[in-house]
C-alpha cells in the first residue's frame, strides 16, 4: 500500500510487492482489495482478500501495524479449505475478502466476497453478526462492495452483489433486506460484473463495473 498527498507526494509504504509470508505476516499485505480510513481512531482497514484471508489494521499515519482479523474473529488461517460453502455452518475463515467500511458508530463491516456474505465486527475485530446474500450463488460471489446511506445514523448498507448484477439496500442494524434495484444486462441501470459501490452526501449511489461492464453508472435518489 502507498500512501500519498493530495499534490501526489510520497508519504508512506506498507508491505513490499511478492514479500508476503501469508495471512499472519504483519509486515506485508499479498493483493489487497479495499481499504478504509476510519478518522476517529487514524487508523487504515485492510480487506487483504485476494490472496490473504484477513482484515488487518494499521496506523494511518505510520503505517505500524496494530491488529489482525479472519471470520468470526478468528485467527487468520490460510490452510483451512476455501472451497465455498452454501448450506449449513459458514465457513470459519473468509474467502476473498473484497470490501470493508467503517460505520460512525464505530462497527466494521466486512464484504466476505466468495462465502457470499456480510460480516459485522466491533472496531477491535471481535465478531458480532453477519448476513449471507444470495447464499446459494456460485462463480463470482455477492458481497463485493459496501456503501453506507448519507443520512446522519447512516440507517442503510449498499452492498454490490455482483453474481446477481445487483445492489441491495440493507437495514444496517438488522441486516435485514429492504430494496434491491438492477440485474444483470448491459442496458442502463443494469449491470455487468458490478464491482464496487458508493454513495454521496446527497444520497444518489454510483457503480463501477469491471470486465465486460466497463463503466460507471450514476442513480439519482428520488
């Protein structure tokens, strides 16, 4: 990870290309897929999913490394098998960890992309509930990316389910599902390979897909 100014000075350097020793090196990352600063606390969230199976923290200032995470709060372990599950218990480590963001009130929330759920953690990595989207999908996965709603408790979580060609819209107390829009197609307000979601300060939710889909879509909120 690299760290720059907004003129695009060089700040910081976390970890070293190739260097990774797996999921428990706290010196480097191996293809890391999303990252979030939380401000309240200065501190960098890591979804290290591609190839790592963790949530790793560190300073944002200076890069030091602080704690470390998997599913249910485990121990990041890189030798339990990840061959998806789609019934019965979820699988005690992630599988492409894809997506994290940091709620106000100080919850991380993890898109576990391949075991095609959402998990909830308190700020120190201690697990506290999860949701499975879609749970029997296959290939891609669902939990890609995650947005927060604009308002002030941020009430709604946005979550990017590209198996689906879907965004859905979940109450992000109960994790329960309240709205859904798009499917997959190549037409507006479609969608092909959804990969990543956000929102602005005036509630409209923007999409970027990759592959095939090439392109950012803009959603006005009504």
């Amino acid at each position: 990870l690299l760290k720059f100014t907004r003129d695009g000075r060089f700040l910081l350097q976390i970890g070293r290309r190739g260097a990774s020793q797996g999921s428990l090196d706290t010196r480097n990352l191996n293809n890391a897929a999303d990252m979030y600063v939380h401000p309240e606390t200065n501190e960098l969230f890591v979804a290290d999913g591609y190839v790592n199976r963790r949530v790793v923290v560190f300073d944002a200032s200076t890069g030091a490394y602080k704690r470390m995470w998997g599913a249910y709060g485990n121990t990041p372990d890189d030798e339990v098998s990840n061959t998806p599950q789609y019934e019965g218990p979820g699988s005690p480590q992630f599988n492409t960890v894809h997506g994290i963001r940091v709620s106000d009130d100080s919850y991380v929330y993890v898109a576990d992309r391949r075991n095609n759920r959402v998990q909830v953690f308190t700020i120190d990595g201690t697990f506290d509930r999860e949701v499975f989207i879609e749970r029997p999908t296959r290939l891609l996965g669902t939990a890609f990316s995650l947005a927060f709603s604009e308002d002030a408790g941020q009430q709604y979580l946005y979550v990017a389910d590209a198996g689906n060609g879907r965004i859905r819209i979940l109450d992000r107390q109960t994790l329960d599902e309240v709205g859904q829009f798009g499917r997959i197609g190549r037409y507006a307000g479609q969608f092909v390979f959804l990969h990543n979601v956000a929102v602005d300060s005036q509630g409209n939710v923007y999409t970027a897909e990759v592959g095939g889909g090439r392109r950012v879509q803009k959603f006005i909120r009504n």
